[in-house]
C-alpha cells in the first residue's frame, strides 16, 4: 500500500514535465502496472493490485488511465507487458513488478524505449538503467548494513546463506560479502533454491544442512 501511495507521489512529479507526449495527446495519463498476481510472488502481486483500489482516479485534473496485467513473476511474460504497455497502450509510465527478475525485464524495456518507470522490488540499477528507472524499496546494501553491524555486535563470526537462486538472491550474497567479509564474518556455506521450490520442507533442510557446516567449522552465527 504504501510503495504504491510513493508510486503515485512519483508519477505527479513526472507527469509534470512537459516532455510526456502521450498524456499531451489522449488528455490522460496512462499508467501501465506489470505485477504478480500469479505465481510464487502471488503473495507480494496480490496485495499490490488491491492497493490500486485507492489510487486516485486523477492527478490535477488528468484523468489516470489505470492497466493491470500479470506477469506471474516470469522475466519474459513481464517483458512482453511492458512492451504491450509502450507499443499498444502508449503508456506514460510503466509499474512493476513484485519481485526482481522480471522488475529487471521491465527495466530493460523502459531504457530501451526511454519511457520512465517505477521499481516495486529491489534490483541492480546500471548506469544505463538508472536514467528512465526509480527503485521505490531500499536498496539491499541499505537494509543488509544494519543486519551486519547486528551481528557483528553479538560477536557473529560464521554466517551460512540461504536463499532464492535468483537475481535477488544474488543481490544478498553479493552484498553480504561486499559488507559482511571486511567485518569479520566467514560464509561457511550457501544454499539457494528456486522460488517454486522454497517451502518449509526444503528450507527445513537446507537450515539442517548449514547447521552442520557451521558446526564442523567451530564458528557462531
């Protein structure tokens, strides 16, 4: 609710400059939305398209012209909105998506056709990209920091990952050794796994599997 109540403080902000020439000529605003209402990111996608239920119907005046689709957390289906959004709806802006794969995806598509459009989920902002996309959530290095200086402060020297085998989960393990390996913490062990197949059972035995390598090495964590 609240990223899409920042989207919206955003897209008045853009829809401003006079350089938007699609709301010039239809006389509205339109505001193309790729999230995942399917899929494992169900959970996320979900409550962002109930969250739309109190977005303004207009901005000063202007109406908003408001499409929805799903890209049921996939890169190549949220490609193919995004592309929809720019070739046949002639957005103004693109939203999406819940989660970082297929957020890049759109991401790659706003830089293409210079269209500006709004992250929902954390992901690695080129300088290319950083010209036509805003990432509304922190940035990882951000939240990671403060987990850090936590352990560091309770004297944690071993850390196992666990996490997605994707280009979120790469953005923890990279920043965890970016930020955590210069404060002193080993990584003992990472497991990942994809998204379809994270549930408890297998988390259960991942955690079993990084407790015991961290045991043999002697650390805490």
């Amino acid at each position: 609710m609240r990223k899409f109540q920042l989207c919206a403080a955003v897209a008045v902000s853009l829809v401003a400059l006079p350089t938007i020439p699609a709301a010039a000529q239809t006389g509205e605003i339109t505001i193309g939305i790729s999230i995942s209402t399917t899929g494992p990111a169900a959970a996320l996608g979900i409550p962002e398209r109930n969250a739309l239920d109190f977005v303004p119907k207009e901005i000063g005046g202007t109406p908003l012209k408001i499409i929805v689709l799903d890209d049921g957390g996939d890169p190549t289906t949220a490609t193919t909105n995004a592309r929809r959004f720019v070739t046949e709806s002639r957005a103004d802006i693109i939203i999406g998506s819940s989660t970082t794969p297929p957020t890049i995806a759109m991401s790659n598509v706003a830089n293409e056709a210079g269209i500006p459009h709004l992250s929902l989920a954390p992901f690695p902002v080129t300088p290319e990209r950083a010209k036509w996309s805003v990432v509304l959530p922190q940035p990882v290095p951000i939240m990671g920091k403060i987990v850090y200086e936590h352990m560091k402060a309770h004297n944690v020297k071993t850390v196992g990952y666990i996490g997605y085998s994707d280009s979120y989960g790469d953005l923890w393990l990279n920043d965890l050794k970016a930020q955590g390996t210069p404060m002193g913490m080993a990584i003992s062990g990472s497991t990942t796994s994809k998204p379809r197949a994270c549930r408890w059972a297998s988390h259960s035995s991942m955690k079993s599997d990084l407790h015991g390598r961290i045991r043999r090495s002697r650390g805490r964590y």
